[in-house]
C-alpha cells in the first residue's frame, strides 16, 4: 500500500516539477481543458454517480458537473496566479505565489465528480498536482471523472499525472495518502476531516452544514417560496448548502403551509409526526437509509404513507436547537418549518439551530432591510450568509454572486476548521513577499506613534 501511494506521489511530483515553469497562458489552457471535459462530460458522469452511490438526482448532478466547472472557470480566467501576481507600490511589496506542490483530496460520497473537478481546478490554477482519493461507495464514478481530466491534459500536452486517482481507497490508504502529500483537502464525514487535521501536514477541511433560511416580514411568500423549495429539494436535499430550517413570521404560517402543498409539500403532522422524528433519527443521528433518497422511499423508510407525486417532506416545530431532531441537518428533502413573533427571535432560533448543529457553516436571509440583513449576519455563528437567494446553490458561489465557487466549505474555529471561507485557489499556494523600503517614507517618532 505504502509503495503504491509512494509510486503515485513520485509520478505527481515529477509532472508537477515540469509544470511549476510552465507560463500562466499554459496553466490556464491545462484548467480550462479540464474544466471543459467535465462539463462536456456531466450527463454520463452524473448517471454514474446515482447508479453507483444511490443518492441524488440525476438532472440536478448534471446541472452541478455544468454548473460548477464553469463558474469556477469562469472565475479563474485572467486571474495571475504564476510568479509575480500583485505589486503593492504605496507598501513597497511584491507577491509572488509558489505550488505547494502534491495535494491529497478526499471527495465525498454526495459530489463525487463535481468536487474532484473543482478541487483539480483550483489546484493547478496554482501549478500544483493533485492526488484524489474518492470515497469507496463513489470509487468508479470518481475515477471517471479523473480519466476524462487526465485525457483533457494529454489534449494539451499537459502531464496526465499531474492527475490521479487512488482506485481501491480505503480509511487507512486515505490516511496515508494524506500524511504523505504537502497539503489535504478533505470533504466527507467527521472523522476523515479530523484525520487530515491530524495527518501532520497543512489541511482544510469542512464541517456539519445545517443551513438556517430566516424571512423577514418585508418580502412575500411568492418573493422565497420557490427558492426555498428548490434549495430544500435539489439533489434530493444532499448539499450541505440546501435549506434545512425556514423560519418564518408566524402571521405567514398558514399560507406558507399552504404554498408547500401546493408545490407537492407532503406535511406531516399528528400523530405521525413523532413516528416519522423517531425513524428519521434513531440514535439521535441522521438515518443513512434516507441520505438524498426520493421523498416515497423516505417515507416506506420511515413508516409515513408518502404518495409518489410528493417532491418534498416537511414539519412544523414549536421547538428548536437541541429540544428538537428537526432542527438538526438532514442530508434529504426534509423541511423544518418555524414560526417567530420579533425579528429578535429568528435570529435568536437560528442561532441556537446552529449551535445545535452547523455552527460555522452557512445561513440565508430573505429581506429588503439592511439594518435585518446585517444584525443577522453580525450574530449568526456562520462564515457566510446570502441574500434572496437559493442556498443550495448560492452558497458555494455562483455568477449572481461574489462568494468563490467551490464544493469545500470552510467553518471557520466554530466548526474546528482552519478555513472560514470557500475553498479557492489562493488557498493552495505558498506567497512570498518581496519587501522593498518604502519610498518617501517618513519615520514617526516614539511620541507620534503613541499620541
């Protein structure tokens, strides 16, 4: 195991070597090639990736392998990441960016192929190469995302090992990819994130997602309702970014009860309600059966008589944070849906939802008041916050918005994440600074600098 992964980081280290002098022109024809075959790929890599991890939505999963490389193209085109990118004359500073040289990525079972594009992206876009490590539930259809990337670089005469893929992984093969790359990144579970953190080389990693989607008084239901829908249901609800909680002002309660059925919202309530918390969460953890499974599997998983027309599952809650399962993220088209009198109280119930579960990760705001938009994102314990828009797909950057388009979601210190931001490729390349005295520069005194 040990020689494979040895041979695998010795043949990386030597394409990566050939392509640190390449010139910024060939850097970005070697990200655009690889970002082009995965979107021109998406249909077969998405069918792929349902058949073979069983979760998700095959038109969503297209939508992700189109949408995520070109955004992340998009972004990355004209920007100089090779030698000398900024001066900074008023400082006297010049930065220049240098690879870090062989990347460890551990993909997640949810994004098995849209992850390794982007991850791959950003990480030549800083010269560097990068060994993929999928997770074994999604190993072949990881492994075909690499083999289109890797005959996109033989397309320009890029080394293809600047590429590659881990085809048997395993926890103890990941483990010792990670301790012998100069740098993991890691999406999935609690415990591989922890194990890169732990690996003794530089890491980033992720945390739990449990978005909170809070609605102020000022906009209508037809303004979010859709939105929130879409979010809550796109890929069969398996984003770490999809709506979890919707929490809205209780004169709007019915009529958003109402706006949910009507987009083929199945409400449970009654007597099943406490029967359907029970399944969706035995042990207090989310059910694995349910992982971004159809709304009608979730209900025969859980006892609940779902009709096979219902896109989505949702609830009312009268409680939050940890005196309610629901509040918990939830990894499939379930809703959690709370009432508030003052604006005080969303705030107050996101919060307390995210210190339950999600602290660091993320949160929507629907509102046309900026004094409401900007008191919640000054509290809310999150590394990001948009505004009237869809989560699920707003979150991890889009062209409708300014946040880096990525599949890592960094959480900052409250999710035990060195990042708090989108995982991008300045974040993958060591900066030197070159320090010139500044000119005209008048020294203070000790006095002037005191008073």
């Amino acid at each position: 195991m040990v020689d494979f992964i040895q041979s695998c980081i010795e043949r990386a280290k030597i394409a990566q070597a050939e392509f640190e002098t390449w010139s910024q022109e060939r850097v970005d024809e070697a990200v655009r090639a690889i970002g082009k075959a995965v979107y021109d790929n998406a249909e077969k890599l998405s069918e792929l990736a349902v058949n073979e991890t069983g979760m998700g939505l095959y038109e969503d999963k297209i939508q992700k392998n189109q949408g995520k490389p070109k955004v992340v193209w998009q972004k990355l085109k004209g920007i100089k990441s090779r030698n000398i990118i900024k001066y900074i004359p008023e400082e006297g500073l010049v930065e220049i960016a240098k690879p870090v040289g062989v990347i460890a990525a551990v993909t997640p079972a949810t994004n098995p192929t849209m992850t390794a594009a982007q991850n791959s992206m950003i990480a030549l876009k800083g010269g560097n190469a990068i060994i993929i490590s999928p997770h074994p539930r999604a190993k072949k259809s990881g492994g075909e995302v690499v083999n289109y990337m890797r005959e996109a670089l033989k397309a320009v005469k890029a080394p293809a090992d600047l590429i590659q893929i881990l085809p048997e992984p395993t926890n103890e093969i990941t483990q010792t990819l990670m301790k012998m790359c100069d740098i993991t990144v890691a999406a999935g579970g609690k415990s591989i994130v922890n194990a890169a953190y732990s690996s003794g080389k530089p890491s980033f990693g992720v945390g739990p997602g449990n978005t909170q989607c809070v609605v102020d008084r000022d906009v209508k239901i037809h303004d979010y309702i859709d939105m929130v829908v879409k979010g809550r249901t796109y890929d069969n609800g398996i984003l770490c970014t999809c709506e979890q909680s919707l929490i809205v002002p209780t004169e709007q309660l019915n009529d958003v009860i109402n706006a949910l059925v009507d987009r083929d919202g199945y409400y449970v309530q009654g007597q099943d309600i406490d029967r359907f918390r029970e399944a969706l969460f035995p042990n207090n953890s989310i059910n694995p059966k349910v992982i971004g499974r159809p709304v009608y599997e979730i209900g025969k998983i859980t006892g609940i008589d779902v009709p096979k027309d219902k896109k989505f599952i949702f609830v009312i809650s009268e409680k939050y944070g940890k005196e309610e399962l629901f509040s918990k993220e939830k990894l499939c088209s379930v809703l959690n849906i709370i009432a508030y009198d003052k604006f005080d109280e969303a705030i107050n119930i996101a919060k307390t939802n995210l210190l339950y579960e999600g602290e660091g990760h993320s949160a929507v705001i629907h509102s046309n008041t900026k004094e409401n938009i900007e008191k919640l994102s000054v509290t809310l314990p999150v590394s990001r916050v948009v505004v009237n828009q869809q989560g699920s797909n707003g979150l991890g950057g889009a062209l409708y918005n300014g946040l880096n388009p990525t599949g890592t979601l960094g959480c900052g210190s409250w999710g035990n994440n060195s990042l708090s931001e989108n995982l991008w490729w300045h974040h993958l390349v060591n900066i030197s600074r070159l320090a010139y005295v500044k000119k005209d520069i008048k020294i203070p005194t000790d006095e002037e600098i005191w008073n």
